[in-house]
C-alpha cells in the first residue's frame, strides 16, 4: 500500500479554539478512505485541509503539513488553484453553478486550458457525464439550466464536473446526506467504480455506509485521530475503547 | 370516520374569511388606484397626444394653445435619466461589491446600509436645494450636468440598497463549488457571481432609471427649462415631468390637456422599462441558481 496523502503533525485553529490535534495519518493511493467520527469531532475540517479550503474562514489558522505525493501542499510556492485542480471536492449539498448542464462540465477544463477545440470539449463533456451516470439522461438536454435536474442528478453532475479537470484526489464532504437512498446508492456505486483511478477521501456520519465504501478508516474525536487503518481491522478489532463504543453505537 | 362539522360556523374560519377579506381589499384599492390613474392619463391625454407632441419643440405661441410638441422634454429627459443612471452605476456597482466582500455583516456594514436607506428617504426636493447650491458654490448654471448629477444623488441609494439585496442572496456555495475546481477569486467573480446576479442587478439599474425619469424636484432648479433640445451637457434643458408640471398650470385648457399628453408619453416610458427590465432579467435569469 502506498501513501498517497500524508499528514504530518498538523493543528489547526478558527480564532482561539482549536479544532484539529496533532493529526498524523496517511491516506492510501487509490483506495476510498472513509472518516468518520461523531458531529463537531473535526472531520470535515481535516477534509478541507486536503484542498485548502479550510483557510476560506478568515478566522483559520494551521500549523503542520499536508505532503500530497511528498509536496507540503501548505509550502509558500504551491499555487492553490493547482491544488484544488488537483483535489475534487463533492460538497454535502449539489451546488451546480449558473450555466447550462453541459457548461458546468467544461467550466473547470476552460479555466485551466484543458482542451484545444470545441469537438475535444464535446468530447470530454460526454466522457465525464458517463462516467458519472448522468449521461443516459441528460444527452438530449445538455443546455437546459443545471438547476432544472433533480438533487440527485446534480450530485453527479457535480462529479463529472469535479473530474472534468482531472483531479488525483476526489473528497466527498457526506455526499449523500441531502440525497434520498437511490440517488445515494447511485453516488456510493459511482465512488467504489472510481477508486481505482483515484485516491478518494470520504467523510461521512452513517456508519452503514462507512462499511460499505471503506478500504481504509480514520476515527476522530473531539478534534484528534483516535484510530486509523484498514477498514477490516479497525471494524473487525478496534483498539481503543473510544471506537468501540462508537461502533457500538454508544454515541 | 366522525362525522365532519360544516366549516362555515366554525369562529376560525370566520377569522381566516375576514383577514383574506382585508388582505384582498387591500389589493384591490392599489390595483384600482392604478387602473385610474392609467385612466385619467389616457383619457385625457391620448386626444392631444399628436404625432407632433413627440416629433416637434415648442414652437412660437405652443404655451398659448398654437403648434409644437414636446420633443425637447422627451430628449431632455432620455438623457437626464440615462446620464444620472450612468453615474450612479459607477457608485453603486462598487459600494455593493465593497459592502459583500468586505464589510458583510459588520457594523460598518450596517452603518453603511443605514445611512443609504436615509438618502433614500431624503425627499428629491432636498436633493435639488442640495444639487443648486453645489452649482453656486461651483460657479455653474442651470444645465444638463447638474441635473444629471443631482439625479445621480437621487438614484443612486436605491441602486445600492437593491444591488446589495441581490448580491447578498447570492448562495455562498456557488463561490466554493468554482474555487473548488481550481479557479482563482477573479474568475469566481467574472463566470459565476456575475451571472448569478446580473438579472438582478439589472433590475435595479431599471427600477433606479425610472425613478429617476419620473423626478420633477430634483431638476427643477438644477436642469433648468428651454425650449430648445439640449445640445451641449454644460446647457440647460427640459424634462417631461417639469412639462407636466408647466402645462398643467396653465390657464388655456388646450396647453393642459398636452400636459396629461405629456403625462401620458412619461407614463408610457416609465411601462415600457418596467417591462422592458422584466424581460430583459427574466432573459439573463435563465440559468440562475434559485
């Protein structure tokens, strides 16, 4: 297993209160790692400092580094546009942006110059709506409004357009959460397809589903990494109590 | 299942019969007073509205009934309007941008918000003494830049106010979902707060231009009257409300019907705006996020 995300020493602040303590993980390339952990423990923030969105809060302050294939992804000469170019994001809530359905697609491929010509673009369009499931069902209306499809179907527009760009990474901020159980079983089959091209970093509050998508698991409490590992052994056998009774269903 | 009551004899919903009663009445009086407005406009307008009243100045003996229209006031007033609204775009646009990104929802921010919703309040009378004694401690007379100015003062809390209201309500995830592409601050602005907000900003650039058309005490003493169309911004010049106004208080019955002919074109520029906006950001809103 190779690390493909590590995470050296890092603490990270909103103001005075600290959110996340001495973490130190590492993510396995090309397998899903799920964090889990109970409301207010810091998953989600540990996630958005794996594209840099946590320092969005102008409040934010870190210490520590993130290594993505060895580069501190925190080091004064990154560019943070490459990073997020980089790093995916699935949000918790579909957010299509104010274009028709096939130009949230080609968005993040024009900004950064992807293609040479339209027929690429079309191209690449109809690659990424496969890929994602929504092709099917959207070929005929490529210009109709992004808003006008369904919650679940903009969830994996998002994806497509996520991986128009050609990320490395793709995080997942719980997102099913505002999906009804098809559409989250479509998204959670997409995900396990995927990961064999792609290193993806899920968090997610439903235990059912940590089981059903993890390779590898990262258990936090109160802004700490309680236990981290492949899924099979801290599911099987967890060491700390703290898992236990979480898996338990204590808490 | 029990056997159900008759409604009607029920005291709540004899409340909810009355509150609806009041809220239709309520309806029913603006939509009226409209409707009669429209009316006494039209009736009384559309008899003197001839092809002349909008294609001819005053011409000798105009104010004692003889021929000439009112082109003068309708030009006049196309560039009072416009001008003002230009400028105030140049404010407005950057105070509602600054009031998002940097102030938000502070106390400067409030105190911002507070002080436009005062201008707004001002009466344009205040705004035209305001606007006239600018132009004496300048040196200037009467003319169409000073109205234009003035106008811009007039106009231009309400662009404000209403342009903050749209970019406010622009959803903070459409910013994340592009920054998290890999877009920079700039190109969030440029492909998605722009297209998110323009139907509404364009709303509010309109609803701002017909306020600003419509204004007589303003450029009563800043634009000044003539009979001539303006040909230069440092002249004087009329304008369609001040057309009303003068016509109306004329002695010769046929010089006050022009005036609700005048009434009549000003009423019919205002409608086609409204609409025209209505359309316009309807157009750009297609692809909005809601």
């Amino acid at each position: 297993m190779e690390t493909h995300i590590q995470v050296k020493n890092l603490n990270a602040y909103y103001g005075r209160q600290q959110v996340l303590r001495n973490i130190n993980v590492e993510i396995p390339r090309k397998q899903i790692t799920v964090i889990m952990g109970p409301s207010g423990c810091g998953k989600t923030t540990l996630l958005k400092t794996f594209n840099r969105f946590f320092e969005l809060n102008e409040e934010a302050r870190l210490t520590g580094e993130v290594l993505v294939d060895g580069q501190n992804i925190y080091g004064r000469d990154v560019d943070v546009t490459e990073v997020r170019k980089c790093v995916g994001l699935l949000a918790q809530r579909p957010s299509p942006l104010p274009m028709s359905i096939y130009d949230n697609v080609v968005y993040g491929m024009h900004i950064h110059k992807m293609k040479k010509d339209r027929k690429e673009y079309k191209a690449a369009v109809r690659h990424y709506l496969e890929i994602a499931g929504l092709w099917e069902e959207v070929q005929n209306r490529l210009h109709d409004p992004a808003a006008s499809l369904s919650i679940g179907q903009q969830q994996r527009l998002c994806l497509a357009r996520g991986l128009a760009v050609e990320p490395e990474i793709i995080l997942g901020d719980e997102p099913t959460s505002a999906l009804d159980p098809i559409s989250s079983q479509n998204i959670e089959s997409r995900l396990l397809e995927l990961k064999r091209q792609y290193t993806t970093v899920i968090v997610t509050h439903t235990l059912r589903q940590a089981k059903r998508l993890a390779d590898s698991v990262i258990y936090m409490y109160m802004g700490e990494v309680v236990e981290a590992g492949p899924a099979k052994e801290v599911f099987g056998n967890p060491q700390h109590e703290r898992t236990k009774q979480y898996l338990e269903g204590l808490f | 299942m029990k056997k159900m009551k008759k409604k009607r004899f029920e005291r709540r919903h004899l409340m909810e019969f009355f509150v609806k009663s009041i809220m239709q009445t309520a309806l029913l009086i603006v939509a009226g007073a409209l409707g009669l407005i429209l009316w006494a406009v039209i009736t009384r307008g559309l008899p003197s509205l001839t092809w002349d009243m909008v294609s001819q100045v005053p011409q000798g003996g105009y104010y004692m009934g003889k021929e000439g229209g009112i082109l003068n006031a309708i030009i006049g007033s196309i560039y009072l309007a416009a001008g003002g609204t230009l400028l105030a775009m140049l404010l407005s646009l950057p105070i509602a941008l600054y009031l998002k990104t940097y102030l938000g929802d502070s106390k400067w921010g409030e105190c911002v918000r507070l002080s436009l919703d005062v201008l707004w309040g001002i009466p344009s009378i205040v705004y035209g003494a305001f606007g006239f004694a600018l132009m004496l401690t300048l040196g200037m007379r009467a003319s169409l830049l000073a109205g234009v100015v003035t106008l811009a003062l007039v106009e231009f809390p309400i662009m404000t106010r209403a342009m903050d209201e749209v970019i406010r309500r622009m959803p903070a995830d459409l910013e994340q979902a592009a920054l998290a592409l890999g877009s920079t601050r700039f190109e969030v602005a440029l492909h998605v707060v722009a297209r998110q907000t323009l139907p509404g900003i364009t709303t509010a650039i309109l609803l701002a231009f017909g306020r600003g058309i419509g204004d007589a005490a303003s450029v009563l003493f800043t634009a000044g009257y003539t009979d001539r169309i303006v040909t230069s911004p440092m002249r004087p010049t009329a304008s369609l409300p001040l057309a009303v106004f003068f016509q109306l208080g004329s002695p010769y019955p046929e010089v006050r019907e022009r005036g609700y002919a005048a009434a009549l074109i000003l009423t019919v520029i205002v409608l086609l705006v409204s609409f025209g906006s209505r359309w316009l950001s309807a157009r750009l809103a297609k692809y909005t996020i809601k």
